[in-house]
C-alpha cells in the first residue's frame, strides 16, 4: 500500500458546501471524484439528495453516483469495494482521488479500513426483524440494538431499516455485538488526507434551512409523486432518506406542507450534529473554517 497521501476524504456536516468544495479542489488537483453519500447512488432521486448537477459532472469526473435503482439496496461493504476497485483504476492512471461526503459510518469505515463481519444469514430471523420493524416500530427494534451494541445503535439511524434488522440479524446469530466482530486499524490510513470543513453552528442551521426551502422549490414533492408513481415503494431503503420521508409523510396526509419543512429541516439539523459526532472520532483532520 502506498504512504503517499493521494487521497483526500472531505469531512463536514450536510449542507455545509462539501460537494463545491471538493469539486474546486478536484480542479485544482486533476483529481477525480468518489462520493461516499448513500443515497446519491440512486437514480431519481436529485433534489432530496442534494445532487451534483451534470454540469458539475462534466467538469470533474465523478463516481459512485447513480449507479444504483431505487429498489435496490446500498451497503458500507459494497462502497467500500466499489470505492477500493476506483481507487486502484485511478492510480494506474497516476489521477490523485477525493471522496466526498458519507455518514459517520461510511468515512470511518474507509479511514479505518473496517473489515466487516461475513456471519451468515437466517431468513427466519431476518424476516422476524422485519415484521417487527413493521408491527413494533423502528424505535423500539433501534432501543433493542441500544441494549445489544450501543456502538452499532450510535451509528445506525433508526429509519435506516436494512442496516438496523443487519445489527439485528448478526446478534442474533453470533450471540455478540455487530461491533466487536468489526475488525479496523487503530490508526487512519496512511494514504489518505483528512479534510474537514466546518462553521459555527448557528451558520449551519441557516444553510441547512436555505437548502431545504430550495430543495421545495425546485421541486422535491414533484419528486417523490414521480418515484412513487414509477412504482417505487415508500418503503425501500432509498425513500427513507430525510426528505424524502417527510415528503411521504405529507403526501399521505400525516403532515401539512408547512410541518413537512420544519421536518425536514429538524431532521437535517440532527444528522448534521450525529455527523460531526462521529467526525471529531477521527484522527489527523485538517480542520477548514468556511465562514464565506
């Protein structure tokens, strides 16, 4: 493995402006493009991920985005694969590489080069999981994970239904925590650069707010009618991405519009917090303040 740092994983909470940053940086570099966001990997679904134009595109090559249909499923394992094979592509053609954005899971995981656990599966658990997620409700299968792994419950979302009945699955199967089973380096990798973007909080509330009420006007609910009337299911993995889900909510007449925004920017403003959590775990950060 090289020493040399010829990646750069830019960090920060959402909205902060990673996705122009790192497209500037790609520019300056010569560099091409990973995006570790779990959600800009489905097509269709633009305006809630907050998605890099195809103008933008053009300009910098990018990878990792829509490469996947709605009605299929994303993992931290299959990223970190897909993210391995670009990188060594890249390499051959001597192209230094930034990867953009990703939950606190998705970097650490990269950063630390998690190896994950290859415990089998059992259907009858799984499917028991899953109509109980349904019946009992995320909270109360997320507060299960609390009692079995804390460490997993920290970094799973309570709607990220796949990820939660995974957690579920192995601690059922294996009798221990999903997160002992994980085996990492205890230091970051040597090959990587560590930027992390950040500004005051009250700033980030703001740009969460703006981004949200632009996200309405360019037509997020527009969105989320054509992906249901395409035939996606409002309960696949990739409609319970904030945003999305507030608008499903709304469109089945569980909130007003009005509530749906506040929502939604509640929601953000919460990941946003959980995100820098995580991020401030992570060793070497070139810490950036972008107050502009």
């Amino acid at each position: 493995m090289t020493t040399h740092q010829d990646i750069t994983y830019i960090i920060g909470p959402t909205g902060i402006g990673k996705s122009n940053y790192a497209i500037q940086l790609a520019q300056e570099q010569g560099a091409s493009i990973i995006s570790a966001d779990s959600y800009q990997v489905y097509r269709y679904l633009d305006i809630g991920t907050a998605k890099v134009s195809k103008e933008q595109q053009q300009l910098v090559p990018h990878h990792l985005i829509d490469i996947k249909m709605p009605n299929e499923t994303y993992t931290v394992v299959e990223f970190l694969q897909l993210t391995e094979t670009i990188i060594n592509s890249e390499r051959t053609a001597n192209r230094p590489i930034i990867i953009c954005g990703g939950s606190g899971l998705f970097s650490r995981s990269f950063l630390y080069r998690y190896q994950f656990p290859k415990a089998q599966s059992d259907p009858d658990i799984r499917d028991q999981l899953a109509r109980d997620y349904d019946t009992k409700g995320k909270d109360a299968l997320w507060a299960l994970l609390c009692q079995k792994d804390p460490v997993s419950a920290k970094l799973i979302h309570p709607n990220n239904k796949h990820h939660l009945i995974r957690a579920l699955e192995i601690s059922a199967i294996t009798g221990l925590p999903p997160s002992q089973l994980k085996q990492h380096s205890a230091t970051c990798r040597p090959d990587t650069k560590v930027i992390g973007l950040t500004v005051p909080r009250t700033v980030v509330k703001e740009r969460i707010s703006t981004r949200v009420d632009m996200m309405i006007t360019q037509g997020l609910v527009q969105e989320v009618e054509s992906l249901l009337q395409r035939g996606f299911s409002q309960d696949l993995q990739s409609m319970k991405g904030i945003g999305y889900k507030e608008v499903i909510d709304y469109l089945n007449g569980s909130l007003d519009k009005n509530k749906m925004i506040d929502c939604i920017k509640l929601h953000t403003h919460q990941f946003s917090k959980r995100q820098m959590t995580w991020f401030k775990r992570i060793d070497n950060v070139l810490w950036k303040n972008i107050s502009y």
